[in-house]
C-alpha cells in the first residue's frame, strides 16, 4: 500500500533510503538544505554531490521547504547529522501532523546530542522537544549498511528500534524488501550506543589500517590483519560498556548486527568516512590545521566529509568520565584529536596495555 513519506536530510544516506522506498513505489519527498542539490534531485534524477552515479526515480521529489516536505506524511524519517538534529526538529513543531502525534518519525541520525545535562542519547533528546504523543514511540533505524551500497541494491540488514512495538513494526514493514532485511528490537538505547560509538573505533582502526598499510608502524611491518582483529574486538568491548551504563537492556544487541555487524562494516569498507579519516591522519596529516578537538569540531565543514566519530568521541569520553567507565580507544583518540598524543605512540601503548 502506497504511503505518504518525508525525509529530512538529503545526503547521502538519507537519498539511499529515500530512493529505496521510492522503488517500492510509495510517494517520497526529502528535504535538502541546498537549493543545488534539490535542481539535481529534480531535474537529473541524481544526488551528484553526496550520491554520485546513482539514478534516482522520478517519485521521488526535493524541496528546500523543510514543513512542506513534513506536512501531510504519515512517515517522517530524520536524517540530518547529529549537529543538526536539535535545530531540525524545532523547526518542525509548527507541523499540525507532527504538532498532533499523526506522523511516526524515524531516525537515521548517528552520535549523541549535547544538552545542559551534558551528551544524551538521539531519542531522549528529540522526545523532550517534540509533542508528548512521541514519548516511547520514535523508532530508532540503524545498521551494518553503507549509502553507496543500499542505493545500488546490495543485501542490507537494519534494526528498527522502539519502545512503541507497533511503529517498529510499521518502520520494519515500510523498509523490508528483498535486498533490505529489516529486524525489530525494542532496545533503544543498546542500538543507538552502537551506532554512535562504532564511529569512534573506526576512526581508531582507521589510523592503525594506514599503518599497516604503509608499513610505518613504528620502524617495522608490526600491525597486521589480527592487530586489526584484536582492536575491533576491544573497540566492541567498550561499546558494550557504554551502551550499560547508559542503559542497554538487551546483551544480545551487542553481538547482533546492530553491535558487531555494524563496527565491523564501518572500520573495514571503503565507504567509511570514519575510516577514511583515520587513515587521513596518518597518510595526510589531516588534524595539522587544527588546534585542538574543539576548532576541528567547530570547522568539521573544511574536511570535505563528515567523519560523525570526531564528534561522538567528544561526547563519548564526557559520558565516560560521568559514569566512570574506562574506555581506552576512546580516551587515545580524544587525546590525538586534541592534539595532545601522537596517533603512533598511542597505538603503541594501547597495545602494549593490553598485555
């Protein structure tokens, strides 16, 4: 059955997952914050700037007017990143679908938001501004899944996390297809954990993949693929942590292709932006430019991507320090990204700590 449907955000994944519910014959119209790429979405049938060499179907329409692409859906997916969000969803209050709980809202959105509370996790956050009817009801979508790979018909697996059983299901029916597999979970917070923080490993696993690579780890060929293992393995574990003290109920979303699968797939593909940052600032000494974490994250526009793990690892060692939780990987990367350690000796002596 055909359904009206909104998506807030026209990068790369959020044109992926309007193009495949656009395939599947719903009426999709999607947000874009840039005029040029709503003409590109119209006219060409083609997002070239954040999806290139993808084509794009005709019922699927860009407009500038975010309230005009939200007005009337009965799916609102969000999909702008973390920094953002907040300023997104204010603007949608006026929506007298969204004022009236009429439309269930997804999120596609990966990291953790900051509020005077300190860093809070997406959908807490978004249920203290939205209407009291989405209170336990927004459905959380992520996964081991890559834009390039989803537009291009790759078999894909998604978890639809919510409290609200019903509209997880809703979100699982409108998603499956048989090249997109889509799983319920009502696990919030353990996938939510696991899509923010596996950005951070994967920065890490990134920096030790160039190493490897270029064989300058430290004088001698010392990283290889087991030293790669051995810190995705690591990188799990502190995951798993945060994602209990924050709250996670279920164990097995960890070991589910919400936890494993998806830091997996973004420490080890080519679409990875993360990963691709990690090996940028060995291969291209990409943090030079900066002075410390906080001017990176406040001039991240100048890097040409958006590596999502430079800002979660800010808000993932605030966490850390709040509830007491030692997270090694985390704590090295924050200090590289605030220019207080070299990527080389923290490897080092992360691995050494391990013995």
């Amino acid at each position: 059955m055909e359904a009206r449907i909104g998506i807030i955000g026209a990068g790369a994944w959020g044109t992926a997952v309007a193009k495949v519910l656009a395939d599947k014959g719903h009426d999709v119209d999607i947000w874009s914050h840039e005029p040029s790429t709503m003409e590109d979405i119209n006219v060409r049938h083609e997002n070239a700037r954040f999806l290139p060499d993808v084509k794009l179907p005709e019922n699927l329409r860009a407009n500038t007017d975010m309230n005009a692409v939200a007005t009337g859906k009965e799916f609102l997916i969000l999909a702008v990143p973390s920094l953002f969000l907040l300023g997104v969803v204010r603007g949608l209050l006026q929506v007298p679908n969204i004022r009236e709980g009429e439309t269930t809202i997804g999120v596609i959105t990966k990291g953790f938001l900051p509020t005077p509370r300190g860093p809070r996790l997406l959908l807490e956050t978004l249920e203290d501004y939205l209407p009291g009817f989405y209170r336990q009801s927004l459905v959380y979508i992520a996964g081991p899944s890559h834009a390039e790979e989803v537009s291009r018909g790759r078999i894909t697996g998604l978890i639809a996390a919510s409290e609200n059983a019903k509209n997880s299901i809703r979100f699982r029916e409108l998603l499956s297809s048989s090249r997109l597999l889509v799983f319920s979970s009502f696990d919030v917070v353990g996938v939510q954990v696991c899509a923010a923080a596996k950005n951070v490993v994967a920065i890490a696993f990134g920096m030790m993949d160039a190493m490897k690579s270029s064989g300058i780890g430290g004088g001698d060929e010392i990283f290889g693929d087991g030293t790669e293992s051995l810190l995705l393995a690591a990188g799990l574990n502190e995951i798993q942590i945060l994602g209990k003290a924050l709250g996670a109920t279920h164990a097995e979303t960890f070991t589910s292709i919400s936890g494993v699968g998806d830091l997996d797939v973004t420490c080890r593909s080519v679409f990875g932006r993360n990963r691709r940052f990690g090996r940028e600032i060995i291969e291209k000494n990409i943090l030079a430019p900066y002075a410390n974490l906080d001017d990176l994250i406040a001039r991240i526009s100048e890097i040409g991507y958006l590596p999502e793990g430079v800002v979660a690892c800010k808000y993932v060692m605030e966490l850390a320090e709040k509830h007491g939780l030692k997270m090694p990987i985390a704590t090295g990367l924050h200090k590289i990204l605030n220019k207080e350690i070299g990527p080389r000796d923290f490897l080092h002596a992360f691995l050494k700590g391990m013995e």
